[in-house]
C-alpha cells in the first residue's frame, strides 16, 4: 500500500489547508528553534490497531511546525513512542516514516500463533455464535495452559527490531545516545520571553526523556522504560528496545507474557527493586510482562511537575472517550474485555479526576466503530482512522490556548506552594 494514499487523500490535504490559515502565527509553547518549529512533549494512548489514528494526529501537529521532546506512550502508543525516538533528532519529522513503515506490513503477521489460535480470533472478532466460540475455544485450551497466551509475539518483536536497525539503533545505547544529542547540530532550542526575546534552551537532561509503560506481573509493578532499566538486565547499554514495545504491548491472552530472564540479584540490585518499585521480597530470576494498559493505557501524568510553569506543554492523544457506555457482558469476551477495560482505566480516570487542567492538552480521537484487535483492517479502514486523527488534530490545534494554560498553570503552581 503506498502512503501516498493518506498523505495525498482529498480529506487530509483540505485538512491541512485550511488548518495552515485557521492557525497562522499562533504559539503553542515557549520553546522553539532555528526553523520557528515548537516543541512540546507528546503522551499516546494505547488503543491496538486504533493507533493508526495516532499517525494521523501526529502528521498533522508536525505539518503544522510543532516538533517533540518527551515521549511516553503504552502498547499501541508504545509503537509510535518507540519509532518516533528512534526515527531521527527531536526537530526532524516522524510521521511520515512510521506511514511508510504501516503501509508495507500486513499488520495480520502479528496474529502469530497456530492454525487453532487465528481460528478462535477469527471467531471472536466475527461475533460468532456461543456454541461456535465454545468450540474454537476448546481447541486453543492448551495455549493458554502451556503458553498464557494466543501468539507468541515474535513476528511483532522482529518487525520493531528491523525498524530500529534502519534507523541505525542496534541496541539501547545507541537510542540514548540518539536521545540525547536532542535536535540537528545545525539547530538550537530556544525559550521565548515575555517580551518576545529568545535565551538558548538547553534541557539535555529531559530530551533522552522517553517513557514506556509495561506491567510486571511477576512482582506486580508498574515499570517505565528505559527509566528503570537497569532492574532487568546487568548491561543495559546493549539490549534491544524492541523489547521495552513488546513488553508494554503484550494484550493479555491474545499475546502470550514477554519474559526477561537472568535478572540480576544481590544487595544493590534488591535495594534498587525495592526503591523503584517496593519489593520487599527476593528478586525474582525471571519476569513476566502484560500490557501496560491494565495497570496505565494513557500515562498523562508521566512528565507533570505540579509546582512548576512549563516551557512547554504535555500534548496528549487519547483513542476516544472512556465510560461513554454501559458494557452489556451476556457474552464471555465482552466480560473479559470489561474487567480489561476496567483495570486500564482505573488509575489515568483518577488522575484526570484530580487534574482537571488536562482536560486542556488532550485530543480525543473518535475512533468509529472500528475494532481495537481487528489485526485484519482494510486498507480503507486504515485510511479512515488516519483521516479521523488528522481531524482531531485540527480541532485540537484549534481550541488549545497556550497562554490560558500557562495562566491554569500558575494558579495550581501558586496553590500547591502555599499549601
């Protein structure tokens, strides 16, 4: 499938068009750099093959000259976090390339169990009859006994494994480094005044920032990559970061867990088990990971600061509104897709609760009546969530304002410092 096929659709390009003069010379952050592009950091929802919409969100903020720092993101949103890092300096556009990279897989590869297991996923996503799902289900028992799970995830671990070594990333130091370097060396990060004067914008230490959530099932933690690391392997610089998407991706029972074995143990390495996630047991020898989303599907709160007035913003993209319908369970895997969708939304729900600010930063994507785990998309269904998340993407663009947020901002910051 040629990309040309979203990016020279009637509908984007009116997008854009009309976009590029709705929005002319407006500010959506403080810091900006040599080419007038703005920066902000970027959270993604995780969402299956919905993060499709998520390409189509992001082409259209880089279009219209807005670059990104941070990154965080979980299973679908992982994808895209992990590409976008890994495709080039902060100030270089993403988009495009993971287009590319979406238009020339057969996203169906990923469904890579045996003959039984795409049978019963078969079932499942056709809405089949009790009775047939019953049957299809007994065959694949033995897959959730032997394996804990349908597919093996192999396939999926390989393609973002040749992704990142066309960009030049063989391991995880080489993604740090590529983090850190921040924008071109032709290039500088400015911060904008009051006045409207520029003073050079250096925050090395937050470009390499890149935050991926998976769930240990083994210690029952929540773990962010690469932030932590170092509890999982003896030498970190030469793993592959494939592994942090595959973890965080791992949708329960359609993939099997991602393991990592050979943990490292001792003193030091249970003080930091302790420390980062406490662990008041002995360090397991191997871990287990599910997705991340049924312990934080949309991780907004990974970079805030409450007692700060940021340079820039924290852009969110969430697929669709949570709790906007009673779940009906007469069926099994509406049940099981409930008490899923329960536990993924839990802790973010909360937290936005708390934080009514966000509701500034964050883009919803209706995303249709296209299914989450349909692995199987028509090409036109594929162009459709890019077109829906180009759209939500104007209307975010549209309604955001940035100096009314910097004023929410200063209100919170001066309340939580005189409390």
């Amino acid at each position: 499938m040629d990309k040309r096929k979203f990016t020279e659709n009637g509908a984007i390009l009116a997008i854009i068009k009309d976009l590029k003069e709705q929005i002319k010379g407006k500010k959506f952050s403080d810091i900006t750099d040599n080419n007038n592009y703005q920066y902000v950091d970027l959270v993604q929802e995780g969402g299956g093959v919905l993060g499709i919409a998520l390409i189509g969100y992001v082409y259209v903020l880089e279009k219209m000259g807005i670059r990104f720092l941070s990154l965080a993101g979980t299973s679908a949103g992982s994808i895209n976090t992990m590409l976008m890092a890994a495709a080039g300096t902060c100030d270089l556009e993403k988009s495009e390339w993971i287009l590319e990279c979406l238009c020339n897989k057969n996203l169906y590869d990923f469904v890579d169990g045996d003959h039984d297991a795409r049978e019963f996923i078969d079932a499942l996503l056709s809405d089949a009859g009790n009775l047939k799902l019953i049957i299809k289900g007994y065959q694949v028992v033995d897959n959730f006994k032997d394996d804990l799970g349908l597919n093996p995830g192999n396939n999926f671990h390989q393609w973002m494994t040749n992704l990142l070594s066309q960009k030049g990333i063989k391991n995880y130091g080489d993604l740090k480094t590529l983090r850190e370097k921040g924008v071109s060396d032709e290039n500088k990060l400015f911060r904008l005044g009051h006045n409207g004067t520029k003073e050079e914008y250096k925050r090395v230490d937050h470009w390499s920032e890149m935050a991926i959530i998976a769930a240990d099932i083994t210690t029952e933690s929540k773990i962010i990559f690469p932030k932590m690391i170092d509890l999982f392997y003896s030498n970190p610089e030469v793993q592959n970061p494939a592994d942090f998407v595959r973890a965080s991706m791992s949708i329960p029972l359609f993939f099997t867990p991602f393991k990592i074995k050979n943990i490292p143990t001792g003193v030091d390495a249970w003080n930091k088990w302790n420390e980062a996630t406490c662990l008041r047991t002995s360090v397991p020898s191997e871990v287990m990971f599910m997705d991340g989303g049924i312990i934080s599907n949309f991780p907004i709160d990974i970079f805030h600061e409450n007692l700060n007035v940021p340079a820039s913003p924290t852009f969110g993209i969430k697929l669709g509104y949570d709790k906007n319908e009673i779940n009906k369970n007469e069926k099994f895997p509406n049940l099981i897709s409930s008490m899923f969708d329960t536990a993924r939304y839990g802790y973010d729900a909360e937290f936005l609760r708390k934080n009514p600010d966000f509701k500034n930063l964050i883009g919803y994507i209706d995303t249709g009546t296209h299914n989450w785990l349909n692995f199987n998309l028509t090409d036109d269904a594929k162009i459709d969530l890019f077109i829906r998340g180009a759209q939500h993407a104007a209307d975010f663009l549209n309604r955001f304002n940035w100096e009314e947020y910097k004023k929410i901002r200063k209100a919170k910051s001066d309340y939580y410092k005189s409390v």
